[in-house]
C-alpha cells in the first residue's frame, strides 16, 4: 500500500481519521467517507494505491461513489462530467470546475488518515490555477461565442498559462450561463444561471465584450471584424459561434407570441405572456419543445404538443421509449397532436396569434406558439474568409479542432468533428458536454499542448422528474429493453448492423449510461451477445476496471 508522508505544509490541515481502514477497500471500489461534517470525501482504491477526491459532481452535486469509476478517473451518474483521481482535474463535462484533492496517510493499524487543502474546506470544488495577463506579452488570442464551449475555453486558456489579451466575444448581453436550464426551468434568472460573476472575468483578464457579434473574419490579415465596430488582430482563434433557433416557413410564423426557446430572453419573454388562462401550442416534438411544454402545462389553461412522428423522440430513443413518454405527457394533461403539423398560423388584429390550422384542418386555438423546430448554423459571418464551411454550416476540423486555416479553432455545435466509438466519419452534434469538451481541447492546443478529441457524447433530459440519459452515436436497427418502461426503470442498448452497441439510453438505472460511456472512452466495445442473457446482461460493467490485452 503506497502511503503519503505527512507534511508541514501550512496550505494543508493536520491528518484527521475517518471511518474506513484499508482492508475495507477491495481493488477498484470507491467509498464515500466524512472528513468532517460538512466535508464528504471519495476514497478510492486503485493499483493498490488510495486515493482521494472531493464525493461530489461539481455540476449538479451528483454522489461520485454512486458513479462509474474507471482506469484512474470517475464519471458523474447523473451526466457523465469525469475527473482525475490522481489530481480532481475536470477532464470531461458538463461543469467548470475540478475537485479539491486529498492527501492520504496510512496509520500504524490501518487507519486511514486524510488532509485538506485549507482552501478546499470553503466548498465541494476547486478551480484550477489561472494565470493573468502579462503587459509585455502582445500575443492576441479571441474566443468567439459566448455559450459553454466558449466559456471552457477562456478559463482553460488562462489555466494553460496564456499571458497575452484574450477577448470573449458573446452575442447576448448576459454573462455566459447555463443554457440547458432554460427550457426546463423557465422561471430561472441570470444569477442562478450564470457561469461565473463580472469580476471573476476582470480578476483572470479575460476582456468580455457582451452583446458583440461577429460580423467577418479576414483570415488573411488575421482580423476580426465585430458588430461593436472594432477590427481586432489575432495570433489565435477560436470560434464557437453555435446556433439559432430555426422558424419554419409557416404563413404567419413572424406574427407576435410566436415563440422559440434557445436564449434567456426568449423564455423571459414567454413567461411575460402567458396568464392562467392561456393555451400553448408546441410545434415539433423534439427535446426542446417538450421540455417547455412540461414547465407550462401547470401555469397555463392547456398545452398541446403537435408532432410529425407518430410518438415524440422517435429518433433518438426509438418507438417504445417514445410511446412511454407520449403517454407521460398525456398522463400530466399535455394534449398531443402526433402524425401532424401546422399549416397556417392565424392572428387577429392586434398581430398576435390567435390560432393555429392544422395539416388536416383542424383549428386550435392559440395565445402562444413556441416553436422546436430544429436549429440554424452561426457560421454566415465565415463567407470569404478561407474557413471550408459545409452546406450545413458545419465546419470540418481535425482531431485537435483547428480547421483548414491555420490558427483557427472550430468547436461546440458548428464543429464537424469526429468522436470517441464507432463512428469513423465526423459527425455535427450539437451537445452541451460535447461542446464543453470542446472548449478545452482547442484550447490546450492553442497554447502549445497536444490534446486528441476524445470525448463519447453525452446527453440527458429531465421531463416530469424522469431523467433520460444517452451516451453514444450511431444508427441503429434493434432495441433491447432491460426492466420496466412503466415504471420508467429501463436500460435501453441501441444495436447496429453488425450487432455492436452504439448506444444506451437509461431512465431510473444510474450509473448505466456512465458506464457505458466510460467504456467506449476506454476503446472497449459491447456486442448483443453481452447483453441478450438477462441474468448476465450488467456483466460487461466489470471491464471498466480491466486494460485493454496487449496486442502483438
């Protein structure tokens, strides 16, 4: 047992025993201990080795010993965030922040003996250290795109030890936040969203220009033309521009109350409009549409969701998984109006709609229409500036995010970018974690590191308290449902052509989806005859701790 010897380190606290000696720990098993009492703490044996790290996602708070624990790291149950167990450094997201790290001491009977960093007690997590700008540094990097890839970005910049100007480019006059809380909470304001406070920003010297879009970029000159009016010179950029909420052309789609849900102020200017009597249709029934329709149906006279398809979220999780929830939003008195769409949006004579017609003519009345309709590329401002961009707007880019011009970075949802598993081609997805993870590979790389894409992506929803998590990409022809879908405890693996797992999507059965993330990152693979026994189906959840066999 390797053990740590103990330190005068003023930064550390003196050794305090905990509840666990080091015969309770098997090999690869995590305990969650106290340090004190408000201090949980993670031990973890590994290599015959214990380690220790903060027992708490830094995200959400989801229990770490509740988690998937692989070779030398820890993922989140809850949405797949990993950490380093050697160090507590974030490696994967979503979240920002890493966690504190614990030194471990062995007494003379086996007791296990920790030591806090003093500066960790103050809460569960941890920020890795940042440098400032230096005056004689004139390098110029810009992230364009205030979202969460840009807003990794800036703080892996400044934790990769850039001392030059860094500007922040973010089109909304908010501080980056939280995106994916809006469609679920529409109630939320900036402060219980936003990433990080303004002085956070003004003590790393990071330059936030809020409410300043890209207009052009000259990569010639290596110039960014902004919507503010300035012309800025860079050494290095990285563009994370994102997208838009897309509007069908549907005759009276401009008209007022018709709404999308994609920034704060969209979901500020929904709850302004509606009133206890009104009736909400949501067109489209993809994740976004849901989700708002979930936050209404109790404030609201009545919702209905009209979908293509005839059950919501067929594409992503198949037939079954989208009758259960059809039936969970009928359940909770959402109105849905599968196998359509709308033909014509009416609206009376003060230009607010007042009703919608749909494809078989039915007319339903309606004070606000909010539109999931898919999304739109922000890559117009790139014409003629020598970046290849694809009819869909996506941008091709190698392994390490840079695109077919030097020195220009392309991550989150514009990136054409490969992934972690079985897709062999690039793919654009469009993920909260995916681009998060983005943000620190371009931006270890544009400070002189090597950083490979290596993320698997990872998605979840929270629909009537039933979370959803998804891990994993690619077609499928075959679903295998384990447990119960009326209960909502099921794991579903999506199973392709050849008969490997793509995907696995799971509600009520953390830390599943975790683990299968884990892994695919690891370069493993699951196959149907791993999972077609039920009584052996969870077998493969012990390779996690096993390396890969050597190949001669």
């Amino acid at each position: 047992m390797s053990t740590e010897e103990s330190s005068p380190d003023s930064e550390y606290t003196s050794a305090v025993p905990v509840d666990c000696r080091v015969t309770d720990l098997k090999e690869n098993e995590m305990k969650q201990v106290d340090f004190d009492e408000d201090t949980r703490v993670l031990l973890v044996k590994q290599n015959d080795r214990l380690l220790a790290v903060g027992a708490k996602c830094t995200h959400y708070g989801a229990p770490l010993q509740t988690g998937a624990l692989g070779l030398g790291r820890v993922r989140c149950p809850w949405h797949g965030a990993c950490f380093n167990l050697e160090n507590g450094d974030i490696e994967d997201f979503p979240g920002l922040d890493s966690l504190p790290c614990y030194r471990v001491e062995v007494g003379n009977e086996g007791q296990v003996m920790l030591r806090a960093k003093r500066s960790d007690l103050v809460n569960n997590k941890r920020l890795k250290n940042m440098v400032r700008r230096k005056p004689d540094d004139q390098r110029v990097f810009i992230v364009v795109g205030g979202g969460p890839s840009g807003a990794v970005a800036v703080e892996t910049i400044r934790q990769e030890g850039f001392t030059g100007r860094l500007i922040f480019v973010c089109r909304e006059d908010y501080l980056p936040y939280d995106r994916v809380k809006i469609s679920k909470a529409m109630n939320l304001e900036i402060e219980q969203l936003r990433f990080r406070d303004e002085e956070f920003y003004k003590e790393y010297d990071i330059e936030l220009w809020q409410g300043v879009a890209a207009e052009k970029l000259d990569t010639a000159q290596k110039e960014l033309h902004c919507s503010n009016g300035y012309v800025v010179k860079y050494d290095k950029i990285y563009l994370a521009t994102g997208c838009s909420a897309f509007r069908p052309p549907i005759p009276g789609v401009n008209l007022e109350n018709v709404r999308t849900v994609r920034e704060l102020a969209d979901t500020k200017a929904i709850l302004a409009s509606i009133t206890p009597e009104s009736r909400v249709v949501c067109l489209g029934s993809s994740f976004i549409a849901l989700e708002a329709a979930a936050g209404l149906v109790s404030k609201v006279q009545s919702v209905t969701v009209v979908g293509r398809e005839n059950v919501p979220l067929k594409a992503a999780f198949g037939a079954e998984i989208g009758q259960r929830v059809l039936q969970l939003f009928e359940d909770n008195k959402v109105v849905m109006r599968m196998e359509s769409g709308i033909a014509e949006i009416v609206g009376n004579e003060d230009g607010k709609v007042s009703e919608v017609v749909l494809v078989d003519d039915t007319r339903l009345p309606c004070d606000l229409l909010i539109l999931g309709t898919g999304s739109k590329l922000n890559t117009q401002f790139l014409a003629k500036s020598g970046v290849k961009v694809n009819r869909n707007g996506s941008v091709d880019v190698t392994d390490f995010l840079e695109s077919n011009v030097p020195d220009v970075y392309v991550g989150g949802d514009i990136a054409n970018a490969h992934i972690h598993g079985l897709a062999h081609d690039r793919v654009n997805i469009g993920h909260y974690q995916l681009a998060q993870y983005h943000g620190r590979v371009a931006a270890i790389n544009m400070c002189g590191g090597v950083k490979k894409l290596e993320a698997v992506p990872f998605f979840f929803t929270l629909i009537f308290g039933k979370g959803i998590r998804y891990a994993g990409h690619g077609s499928y022809k075959d679903v295998i449902i384990d447990g119960s879908m009326e209960d909502f405890k099921f794991v579903a693996y999506f199973i392709n052509e050849a008969d490997t797992v793509t995907a696995v999507a799971s509600c009520g059965r953390d830390p599943i989806v975790a683990q299968f993330a884990e892994l695919i990152s690891q370069g493993k693979c699951l196959g149907r005859g791993q999972i077609e026994d039920p009584a052996t189906r969870e077998d493969w959840t012990k390779k996690l701790g096993q390396p890969l066999p050597q190949v001669r």
